[in-house]
C-alpha cells in the first residue's frame, strides 16, 4: 500500500470519527436540554407550588417570633402572599 493511500484512508478515518463525535455530541446536549424544556404551564405551576411553599414557610416565621420557617428574604410576604390568603 502505497504512503498516499494511506493517508487518504487516514483522513476518511478522521472524517468519520468527527461526524460521530459531532453527532454523539449533538445528541447528547439535545437529551440534556430537553430535560430543562419544560411546557410554560407546568412552569407557571410549579412556580405556583414554591412560591406556595414560601409563603407558608415566612408564615410560619413570623408567627414563630423568628424560631421556625424562612425570614422573608425575597421581601414579598407582605405584598404577595397576603393577597393570595
């Protein structure tokens, strides 16, 4: 076998190897950015539930004299969790 063929064989090799990885790549951020896609009303609910959470949990502080739950460090109790009781 000649030194040129050689490497026209090498650089199909090569060529290969970096369509797989550039695919296996491909792949591989689609299977892990799908998982962060979420649908924008599953979103909104489960901002839902948190911001539930929260509330309870800054409720529970203030009624604890600061002993139990979460001080109110996004500052919203008083604006936005009152208005939801």
């Amino acid at each position: 076998m000649s030194r040129k063929s050689q490497e026209e064989k090498n650089k199909s090799i090569a060529l290969v190897a970096s369509i797989m990885f550039i695919l296996a790549f491909a792949v591989v951020g689609y299977i892990f950015f799908k998982n962060f896609m979420v649908n924008p009303e599953a979103m909104r609910l489960r901002e839902g539930h948190r911001d539930e959470d929260y509330c309870r949990m800054v409720k529970l502080y203030i009624e604890s004299n600061g002993r139990e739950g979460w001080r109110d460090f996004r500052n919203i109790y008083f604006k936005d969790c009152l208005n939801q009781q």
